[in-house]
C-alpha cells in the first residue's frame, strides 16, 4: 500500500512489551507510515496497555506474550472481552506450542517468535491491517445497504434509523428492473436466478465506473434493483447519460435491464423520495422499450398521451359471446384485439391492470345473470414487477378466460344460452323492418328449424309472437309519449300495414291503438 492510500485510513498501533528498548526498537525498525499504520504510544506491561486504550482505542496491538505483572495472554483475554474489535499479534522468545494455541483460541491474529525478522513481522502487520481496513468496507458497506433498502421501503425506519457516514457532493438513485421478466425467469431455479442478478448488478456497476463515483444495490424485489450512486465531484446530466447509456445491449447470455433514474440530489434525508421516483419512471419501459427513463422521458409521455376510451360494453358483449360458444380460439382474438388496443393507445401497464379488473367485473356480473355460479373469488392483482410486459398481462388474461371457459363447461350452461341472447340482441336492432326468422338463423349460421326449436326452448314464444309482443310494447311506449299518428307509429314499430297493426295491438292489449291512447291521456289528466 502506498503513503497516498494509507492516508485515507490510518490503522492505529499500540506496541507492548516489559523491554523498553524492544518498544524503541520495533517502533524504529520499520517504517510504519509506509503500511498505513499509526504507532500512538508503547505499553511496558498489560494493565498499562489497558490504560492507553481507555484514553485512545487502537485497532491492533503488536504485545510480548511474557511480561511481569499482566502478561500478553491475559492482556488478549481482556481484549476479547472489552475491545472485540481489536486485533492482536503476540511475539515471544519461547518456541512454545502451547502457548501459540492458547494465543489463537483469545483470538489472537497471528504469533511470532523472536528475533522476528522485519520482512516477516511487516507481512503479517500489513495482512492484519489490510484485513482491518477489508472489515471496516464490509461492515460499512452493510451500513449504507441496510440503510439504503429501508429507504426503499419509503423510509419506514427513517426515524430510527440515522444516515450512514457516506460521503459525496451529489448522489443519484438508479432502479432497475429485468425486462420481460415473466417471459425468460419465471421458470428459472432460485441458483441460476441469483447468478442472474450477480451479473445483473455487476454490468450496472460497470455501467456506473467513473472516478469518485461509488454505487451501492440492494434489492427491493426479486426484479427490482435498488442503486445509490455516491459522488465525490458534481456531473452535469450529459455525464451521467453516458454512463447509463453505455452497454445497454447486453452480449449473449448477459440480462437485459432498464433503469429509472431519480433527479441529482445533495442531501441523503432526500433519498427515500428519490427512490420512489426512480422506481415510478420505470413503468414508462413498455412505451417504446427506452432503456433510460429519466425526467425528461416521464415529461414527454406525460404530454403526449392521449387515451381512447375503452369501450367496456361492446367488450363484454363479445367475450360473453365466445364464451358461451365454448370458442377458445376466438376467445384468444378476442384478448389479443384486447391488448392490441392497449398498447396502440400507450395504456401504461397499471392502467392495464384497472381496465381488466373493471372488464372482468362486468363480465361476471353477466355470467350470474346467466345462471353461473362459482364466480365469487377474486383473483389479486398480477405483481407487475413480474408481470411488467404488455405479453405477459396477456397470459394472464387467457389464463383467466381459460377458467371461466372451464366454468362455464362445469356449470353444464348450454351453448343456445347465448345464440338466443345474441338473437335477441340482433332482434332488439332490427325489430322495425320486416324481420323473418330465417333472417336471424341466417345470421346466426345456423338452420332456420334449429333457430325456430331452441328459440322456443328458450323463451317459451314462437319467433312471430316474440316480435308482435316486442313490437306492440313499443307501439305502446310512442302511443303514450309522443303525438305522432298511428299510422306513424305503426310504421315506426314495423307494420308496413295499418290494420293489421290495429289488429294485433287489439290482441295483446283489449284496446285498439286510439283506445289505448285516450285511455292513457285520461289518466294522465286525472293525476
């Protein structure tokens, strides 16, 4: 190690030993500062070495193993017990085994034998304070992790939990998330998927090597990554760009990832907020697969998308249709014509999830009308860190047609259950021209005497009476509503003849259509 890295952390020494020229002399001998290290004082016995470490703590002590008073072996005993966290290396002019075992059990580092050679004594001072200075990155890298994954969490420990001592000007979050993460890593085993991310955060990492520029990941989720970026120096935007930018194509073999990237900050209390805004660029990835989704990329999709209205009737209207046809493959056509429209309009995949949720609502409810059951429980919503494609909301989707198909087919519902209710639906359309049955099987593709049987089965009225019936409620409703003519409001409703209207509003109501008419008006004058 060389005086400029030794500089950034000294490793404080404190040597013992009853001989005072021996303290001299190892101080003397090597040059410590070239190691990094620090001698702060020499202790002639171990209760002395005690008091120095009261008034100023070392990070290892350099201690004879035979002293009078408090000898080295009792001296690692209090060690251990006061100060765990210092290290300790033992030197003695005995070759003795026992001792060395006894030294290492009070975990001592290492021990050596006198005349100690310096090239040994300066290997095993620089192992144990590189090993001091590897601990201390560790453990404070543990730190700014712990603290960072609470941040995630919208700082729900925030209050209790201070901000690591991280240094930098400037820091930045970056969340990143594997794309089509359901499609390529849902079947993969727990081991491959944590060599996955390993490569994961290391080309994020790579991404981010610039001098003073310090990144730290946790993840938040299996498929979302979490990253502070700590900087010693300011950057403008076109820097950090750059970086981000570069080997978004990932080789063969190596994850795919997209990133959401908070605005610049100085101040760490900042960082909870800044997570929560990396993390909610994200959902802009499925727009146009935009590997960097900063503030200027959420701006422009922020003002250029302008929705259609999705028209959830019509939708209904035809998945209960193949449904009841027991059609799988039109009901596929179906969910895909679905999801061509979302991602044709830039519905974002939360607003994906919302419009399924209120087109699977009114689709039950028109199944119960039907006379289903078993269409009750609730399916949560698909965790769209795993479901974040527009494809794999799709998958659900049929997954979840799929079972009302099978629902369907368990409920014993008949498939003449919906061609009579898309006749009637056809009916209710047509009803003012001179419609005739084989029109409708026509229609229907299918034979006019199947029509004409399942039609009564169904609703317990020819095809003719069915329609008089339709017709004459109508007739009824402009009769009482409006001022037009009879022979108006038999056009309107379908009768190309005025008495045969007459005729057949006489037997369904008792009432000619005049006599119908004035009736209501009088009850209406009476009230």
């Amino acid at each position: 190690m060389g005086k400029q890295e030794a500089a950034e952390r000294r490793i404080k020494m404190l040597i013992v030993d009853d001989e005072p020229i021996i303290c001299k002399g190892l101080r003397c001998t090597i040059d410590w500062e070239e190691l990094g290290v620090e001698v702060i004082g020499e202790a002639y016995d171990g209760e002395e070495a005690l008091r120095l470490m009261e008034q100023e703590q070392a990070d290892f002590l350099l201690s004879d193993i035979r002293m009078d008073g408090m000898d080295g072996l009792e001296l690692a005993a209090q060690l251990r017990q006061r100060y765990p966290d210092t290290q300790m290396v033992l030197i003695s002019g005995y070759e003795d085994f026992g001792y060395a075992r006894q030294a290492m059990r009070l975990g001592v580092n290492d021990y050596l034998l006198k005349p100690v050679e310096v090239d040994e004594l300066t290997k095993v001072v620089q192992k144990v304070a590189d090993g001091i200075r590897s601990s201390e990155n560790a453990n404070g890298e543990h730190d700014v992790k712990l603290w960072l994954a609470n941040m995630a969490r919208s700082g729900i420990a925030y209050g209790k939990m201070a901000p690591p001592p991280l240094h930098g000007v400037q820091f930045r979050i970056v969340a990143s998330q594997l794309a089509c993460f359901h499609e390529l890593y849902e079947d993969v085993k727990p081991d491959q998927y944590e060599r996955i991310q390993e490569q994961w955060v290391q080309a994020l990492h790579r991404r981010l090597e610039s001098p003073g520029l310090r990144p730290f990941s946790i993840f938040d989720h299996e498929n979302l990554l979490i990253t502070l970026a700590a900087s010693d120096r300011f950057m403008d935007e076109r820097e950090w760009d750059l970086l981000l930018r570069q080997d978004t194509e990932p080789s063969s073999g190596q994850p795919r990832f997209y990133c959401g990237v908070s605005e610049p900050y100085g101040q760490l209390d900042e960082t909870a907020q800044r997570c929560s805004e990396a993390a909610s660029r994200l959902k802009y990835y499925v727009l146009e697969d935009e590997a960097v989704l900063n503030a200027a990329y959420e701006a422009k999709w922020q003002g250029n998308r302008r929705q259609e209205v999705l028209d959830l009737s019509a939708r209904v209207q035809n998945l209960v249709a193949a449904l009841f046809k027991q059609g799988e493959q039109e009901l596929k056509a179906e969910v895909a014509e679905l999801f061509h429209f979302f991602q044709r309009e830039a519905y974002l995949l939360q607003e994906v999830v919302a419009a399924c949720e209120e087109l699977f609502a009114l689709l039950r409810q028109r199944l119960r009308k039907s006379g289903m059951t078993g269409l009750d429980g609730s399916r949560p919503s698909p965790d769209l860190n795993l479901y974040n494609s527009y494809h794999a909301l799709e998958e659900a989707a049929n997954r979840d047609m799929a079972e009302l198909l099978s629902l369907i087919e368990k409920n014993g519902i008949d498939r003449s259950y919906w061609i009579i209710e898309k006749a009637k639906s056809y009916i209710n359309d047509q009803y003012r021209s001179d419609l005739k049955a084989s029109e409708v099987a026509a229609w229907l593709k299918i034979t006019p005497s199947y029509f004409s049987y399942i039609f009564k089965q169904s609703t317990g009225k020819g095809f003719t009476e069915y329609m008089n019936e339709l017709r004459i409620e109508q007739a009824k409703a402009l009769l009482a509503t409006t001022h037009d003519k009879v022979f108006e409001i038999a056009d309107q409703v379908g009768y190309k003849e005025y008495k045969y209207f007459v005729s057949v509003f006489k037997t369904f109501t008792g009432l000619t259509p005049k006599e119908y008419r004035g009736l209501r008006a009088s009850k209406t004058d009476k009230r």
